[in-house]
C-alpha cells in the first residue's frame, strides 16, 4: 500500500515533494520520483511484496513507460506467466512491474479490465506523451483530481492536491449539501470545490487531444449460482489476499464476513492474529469476536475505546479525513489499527458482504414478505434510512440547499425501488464513498494496510449473477453466504442477525466531556459561508426523546461538528 500523486503540466520539483510528503502515513518506508518535461509523479512506499527492489517508479525495458501505483494486484503472477511468454523481461518480483507490461502488451483499452485487484495508478507513456490514471472496479483504493487551467494534479487523497498550492481551498457547495443529508459526498464531488474523485472502474487519460473519461471495469465470467461455487470463490480470494511478504492479520468483528474471512485465513497461518475494539458496553460486538476467535483457534487481540479518549483521537483523526463522511465508526477503526500494526503491516477484513448480498437490517423491507407494498412507500422506508440527518434540518442550516445528493438518489430509483437497485446503488456509491473511504483512511493512517476479500472481482461478478431471493430468504440477509459458510463457524454466528458496529454519536454526545468539547469548537465557529447558518446546532443540544430522532439529532451533531474541524485543517490553514 502506498501513495501516489503527480502534475501534468507546469510544476516545480519542490510542489512534488510537498504533494510526496504530505502522503508519508501511506508509505513510511521509501520515496521515489519521476522527472521530464510537464510531469512529475511521486510515490511513497510501505514495503508488502519483494521488500528489496520494489520501490517505484517501476519502469518497462526502455523506460518509456513509467507508473507509480498504490495497491496490490491479486492475479499478478498469472499475468506474469502469460507476460513473459510473450516476451516481457522483469527486473522486479512486484506485482506493479505486471502493471507496466500489461499496458505495453494488451493495450489502454483493455489491460485495466484484466487486473484483479485494489488500485489506483498514474502511468506516464513518454513516447505518446499521454498519462493515464485508473481505479479499481469497486473503488477501495482512492484517487483524486483537479484541472487548473490546462494542468492536471492528482493524489491518492485531498490532502495532496492541495499540497500543490495551484488552487485556493473552497467548499463545494453541492459536496457540502449532500454531506449535511446523506452524511457523505456522492458521485465525483467532494467537499472540496474543483478536486474530484476518479470514480470507481474508471480512466482518466490526458495527452495533446485533451482529457477524457471512461469506465473501463467490465463484468466477468458468470460463474454457477449456488453455495459451493461462492464457496470456492471466497477460499481463493482470500488465499490470494494473504500473499505478502510481511506478517498477515485479520479485523474480527464477530460477524458472519470478518468472521468467515478468519476461519479461511487460520487453514494456513497456524499463528493468526485477530483483532477487535469495543466499547465496554452491552451492545457492542467483542464477545461474539471472543467466541469466533476461540472456535477458530486465534491469537485474538481485544482494545477497548473508552468515551473519555474520542476527543483527542477525533482531534488526531481529522487530518487523515479529509474526504469528509458522517461514519463515526472511523474512530475506532483507526485506534484499532494502531493496535495492530505493532503486530502486522497487513489486514484482511469483511467489508463488502453486506451490500453485496444483502446483509443490513434495512433489506428486510425489500423481502417478498412486504411485496404488496407500494413503491412510494418502500421509496420513503429507504430515504430514511439513507438521510444521516433530516431533509427539514439540512434545509435550515443551508440557505437554498443543493439537491446534487438527491438527484443521484433519484437516479436509481426512476424506474421503482427493488432490492436489486438498492444494492446497486449502495455498492455504487455508499460502498466506495462512506465505508470504504473510512477504513483507507482509518488503516492508512497507521501505515496499516487493509484487504477485502469480499470485494474481489469473481466475487463482484458471482453476486451480481445472484438472485435477490438467494440473497434475502424470507427475512434472512445474506442467505447463499450463510450457507457457503456455514461449517466453519459456530452456530450463533451463522445465525446471528446483522448488528452495527457500536460507534454511535449520539452516546457521546449525552456524556458531558465530549458535548463540552464539541461545544468548544461549534461555539467558536471558523465556518463563516454566506448560505451556511453555524448557529444551528444549538438546535439539537437536547438529545432527549426516543428512536430515530435521538439518534439523528446526534449525527447532525456529529456531521457539524467534524465540518467545522475540517475546515478549519483543510479550508482555512
């Protein structure tokens, strides 16, 4: 894992260094750049794979083509076989130097599409003067952009864009409306006005003609539907997930995809180290991550996040957010990974199962045990579930807001809501700009790098081939995973329902040391926009009263207070 960024353009070798620098808590443990005439890329490196020569840029046999690249590509050495059949002469055992050649070898149009993998990538081809950056299917490694005039800049996070100092630091507006909704940027924006996300499966190329855009990502082979061949598609992922050349652990939520996950990767680390945090309270998960642990036979590590220390570590976090989104989950996710990397460079983790096979609670709604209920309904069920705060609150703390959030919403859902487009839409964009943004940044930030074994491309293509009924049975998410899974795990755990992870803003906030220091900042607020009223959440103070409302009064909160200290890190420094 790593971090990249470059200029096509104008630029000073001091702007990249800054760009470089500003990324060193993706990549600890090397430098590198790459120099002509209107560019220049930068990489920082955390060693995985072939620890001795794999530092970047990573070159052809001419060195006509270079790239720089953060992530790891699971079928490399398959590549590498029909590569060098056709030629190709390695001088590394990493699987960016694949990359390089399979651009050479198979074309633009095409060599993308045959990686599996997490990553982003810029390569530069000097002979056509053209650089091109590209990102995983699903979008679990980040890359950003800006167009300054006729000079693109890019970085694996905000932070580095901006560190080229070609740009003043805006908020966008439509960005900003969408987080104060929904609790996260959707489609391309971000909270910053001009820097934009290369969206999930898709190249940017730029040479004489211009820029352009496409999705190159295409479906796979459909495999056979059916418990046995998810299966064998699982074991294979995460047996490929585990190659590395540093020590391998896992993030054990005690929930059905961490947990199966483990019991894989225990057939062939005897010595697996499982990692959990709590939060010392009824509700949150550590005991069943306690019971799987001893089932499968681990060297389980438990942390527990106290309230007292969410301020400092909110404090401390910011800076590693800023592509800003609600999930307070990220907190403890970070702390954990600093626990964990006194112990591994690597962690395998469970995103992705839900919304691939229908796992949240909130899918029950979409059973065809309520199929008679009408579409307009189904439609208000889900916005709510969707809405981090209320519409009502959003449009009383922004003056005219923009419905750039909800037009993408609606975008899904023209045609009727099924459970079909709702996961379509949460693997679109929920997936890639809340959860997976969270734990990049989360373990990044430790110098820690996470894999999702779930979110391999045979596993992408098998769910999108699985019926809706084989997803949800009845009531029960997640129906063929269960049954794919089954004899590896205790009983209690195959069965066991969907539960949140336990960070909750709400609960923090009805502790008085934290409502204390929230109110330190949001009481002094730097946030000064014409259209944006930074008085409002004295409206929600009063966290009393039950339900949904309690718990969205502490997520607008939560979402102010973390613009505010954002700002003040990324608009106003």
């Amino acid at each position: 894992m790593c971090g990249i960024c470059g200029i096509f353009g104008d630029y000073s070798k001091g702007q990249i260094v800054k760009m470089t620098d500003s990324l060193v808590h993706r990549g600890p443990d090397s430098d590198g750049y790459f120099y002509d005439k209107n560019i220049a890329l930068g990489f920082r490196r955390l060693s995985i794979i072939d620890l001795k020569t794999g530092n970047q840029p990573i070159y052809n046999e001419d060195e006509t083509v270079a790239i720089v690249f953060n992530g790891e590509i699971y079928n490399y050495k398959e590549l590498r076989l029909k590569l060098e059949a056709r030629g190709h002469r390695f001088t590394t055992n990493t699987d960016t130097e694949t990359i390089v050649h399979a651009y050479e070898e198979f074309g633009e149009k095409e060599f993308a599409n045959m990686l599996n993998g997490m990553f982003a990538f810029a390569i530069y081809d000097s002979n056509k003067k053209k650089l091109i950056l590209a990102r995983d299917r699903v979008g679990i490694k980040p890359l950003y952009y800006a167009l300054v005039g006729k000079d693109l800049v890019f970085g694996s996070e905000i932070k580095a864009v901006l560190a080229a100092n070609m740009m003043k630091a805006e908020v966008d507006f439509d960005g900003f409306s969408s987080y104060m909704l929904f609790g996260t940027s959707f489609g391309d924006r971000t909270l910053v006005r001009g820097v934009k996300r290369l969206l999930p499966g898709h190249m940017l190329t730029y040479d004489a003609d211009g820029v352009e855009i496409r999705k190159f990502a295409k479906p796979g082979k459909i495999p056979e539907i059916n418990p046995a061949s998810l299966r064998k598609i699982l074991e294979e992922s995460v047996k490929s997930q585990m190659v590395a050349d540093v020590p391998v652990g896992a993030f054990l939520s005690g929930g059905l995809d961490s947990s199966a996950v483990t019991a894989l990767m225990k057939r062939s680390n005897d010595n697996l180290k499982t990692f959990n945090i709590g939060f010392g309270r009824e509700d949150d998960e550590s005991r069943y991550a306690k019971a799987v642990a001893e089932h499968i036979g681990t060297d389980h590590h438990e942390v527990i996040l106290n309230d007292s220390e969410v301020p400092k570590l909110l404090e401390e976090f910011i800076y590693y957010y800023d592509d800003l989104n609600w999930d307070a989950a990220a907190l403890p996710l970070y702390r954990l990974s600093k626990y964990a990397k006194k112990y591994v460079t690597v962690v395998l983790a469970g995103e992705g199962g839900d919304e691939l096979f229908g796992g949240y609670n909130r899918y029950k709604f979409f059973s065809n045990y309520f199929s008679m209920i009408p579409n307009s309904i189904r439609m208000k069920f889900y916005e709510h579930f969707l809405k981090m705060s209320k519409k009502s609150w959003r449009n009383n703390s922004i003056k005219k807001p923009s419905h750039y959030g909800e037009h993408i919403v609606n975008s899904y859902f023209s045609n009727g809501i099924s459970l079909k487009n709702v996961l379509e839409f949460e693997v679109e964009q929920t997936l890639p700009n809340q959860l997976l943004v969270k734990a990049d940044r989360a373990t990044m930030a430790a110098s820690l790098e996470g894999r999702v074994p779930l979110l391999d491309n045979r596993m992408l293509d098998f769910a999108m081939a699985t019926p809706d009924n084989m997803k949800l049975k009845g009531l029960e998410g997640k129906y063929i995973l269960r049954l794919a899974v089954k004899d590896l795990l205790p009983k209690i755990t195959v069965k066991r329902a969907k539960q949140g992870f336990g960070a909750s803003p709400h609960k923090w906030f009805e502790k008085k040391e934290f409502m204390d220091f929230a109110v330190s900042y949001l009481d002094d607020p730097h946030v000064k926009l014409p259209y944006y009223d930074n008085q409002f959440w004295k409206q929600l103070t009063d966290l009393k009263g039950i339900g949904t409302d309690k718990k969205k009064k502490g997520n607008t909160l939560w979402m102010m207070l973390c613009f505010e200290m954002w700002y003040r890190k990324f608009i106003e420094d």
